[in-house]
C-alpha cells in the first residue's frame, strides 16, 4: 500500500491545492485488471485532509476492496462554490481533482466506480457535489451530515447555532432566507436532476440517536424515500465523532461497490 500527500495547482482555488492519497497494492490481480475504482473521502468542519488516516481504518480498507482513496482538504467551504470568496470548492473535488487523479494514476474514469463520502461538514459535502456533479459519481456516502441549510431560513444576523455565526453561513451558503431555493440546497438539486431524467447518485446516509444533527438527517432520509432516490438510511446509538463513524465506513463502502 502507498500512502502520499500531493500539490498541484488548482484552477478553481487560484492556488496550489494538496491531497493525499492511499492506493493499494496491485496484488496478483495486476496483470489485465481493471482500473482502480474510486473514493474521495470529505472531513468535517475544523477538520483536515489527514483526519480519516489517522481516527480510522480507511487506509485498510483502500487495500481490502482494492479502492484508491483520495482525502482532500475542503477547509471550512462546505465544499461550496463560492461567489464571495472567488473559490470554488464544489467543482474542485467534484471535477478537477477527480481529472486530475484519474488521469495521474490511472483510475477508472467510469460513473459506477467512482463515489464520494465523508462526516458532518464532509457528509453534506459528499450528498451535494454527488448531486452537483451526478454525471461524475455513481453514489454518496454521508455520515452524520452537516445538512446546515435546513436551518438557516431561521438564523438572524449576530446569531450563532453552537458551530458558526450568521455571517459565516451567510458568505458561505448565500442569502439564509432564500438558500432553501437555491442550488445549495440537495432537494432542489434532486429535483433538478429528476426532472431532467438524468442518472440519480446512490446515497448511505447514517447518523447517530445522540447527534445533535440527526433530525437533519431524518429529514434528508425522509426526502429520499419521498421522491424515490435509490438510498440506505440507518441510525442507531451514537454520537457526533469517530466512534460512530467507525461503526459505518466499511458498510457504507461495501454498499456502494455492491459488495
């Protein structure tokens, strides 16, 4: 197994951007295999690109299903595309990060094996850009998702929620008031996809009975099952950190390769 951190310049941040990477071992099946499948994997707000590698077995698990793994550093974006900030963190993880791994390392460039994840900010980050880009990942793996948006139609100016204030949201997500109509929230970007007909993203959605977000999260399964989108949803005890995440990367993995 090799595990690397690597920068290069990217085009959506007007700077040069780091990842790390974990690829597994070729193993025997080398000789005529088939390109490597893909996962990046999102960390959560106050978080960092090293967060899985080091609170969880994900490296372990690139070399048991044979998945490269890339861990980008999303900062506290929400990996949204930012107007305010000139950023544009959802189509950097979504499109040119997912370019540029393909082609450095020849992974598979197909939609059915190629996914995307993550935890509490990184959970709401894997369920939009998988819809923001459908025609890029096939499905979504969201634990314990940061679904924000929910709430902020309520915020004031000056106030703050317990993780950020009303102005952070604001250069974040846009206007509060209108974010619930606009492409920030993934029930209008479901909508959109439905009603082009285009192909929907698979989502595992998990999140734990003590979280403070799980009635976020309840709401979001709810939608799911409502318009139909193809989804696992559970839920147990549990509460906003490692020990619940854990308990879900290696089903949440398995499900979306279908194993």
């Amino acid at each position: 197994m090799a595990i690397g951190s690597f920068e290069f310049f990217s085009d959506c941040l007007r700077r040069n951007a780091s990842f790390r990477i974990v690829l597994p071992n070729e193993g025997d099946a080398a000789q005529g295999a088939a390109p490597m499948k893909l996962l990046v994997l999102l960390h959560g707000y106050c978080g960092c690109s090293g967060d899985w590698l080091w609170n969880s077995a994900a490296a372990e698990l690139a070399q048991r299903y044979h998945l490269c793994i890339v861990l980008p550093s999303g900062e506290n974006s929400f990996y949204l595309d930012g107007k305010a900030t000139g950023r544009q963190y959802g189509t950097y993880v979504g499109q040119e990060l997912i370019r540029y791994v393909r082609k450095t390392f020849g992974l598979s460039d197909k939609r059915e094996d190629t996914f995307i994840g993550g935890l509490s900010m990184g959970g709401f980050g894997a369920i939009h850009t998988a819809l923001q880009f459908p025609d890029t990942f096939g499905g979504a793996m969201a634990l314990s998702s940061a679904l924000i948006v929910y709430g902020l139609g309520s915020m004031k100016p000056g106030e703050d929620n317990g993780v950020a204030n009303y102005e952070y949201y604001e250069l974040m997500f846009g206007d509060p008031d209108t974010a619930m109509d606009r492409d920030v929230n993934p029930e209008k970007l479901i909508l959109d996809i439905k009603s082009r007909e285009a192909a929907m993203p698979r989502f595992y959605v998990a999140c734990g009975e003590q979280d403070f977000l799980l009635e976020r999260n309840r709401r979001f399964a709810a939608f799911l099952k409502e318009q139909k989108v193809e989804h696992s949803y559970t839920e147990g005890p549990g509460n906003h950190d490692f020990g619940y995440w854990n308990k879900h990367l290696e089903p949440g993995i398995r499900w979306l390769l279908g194993v």
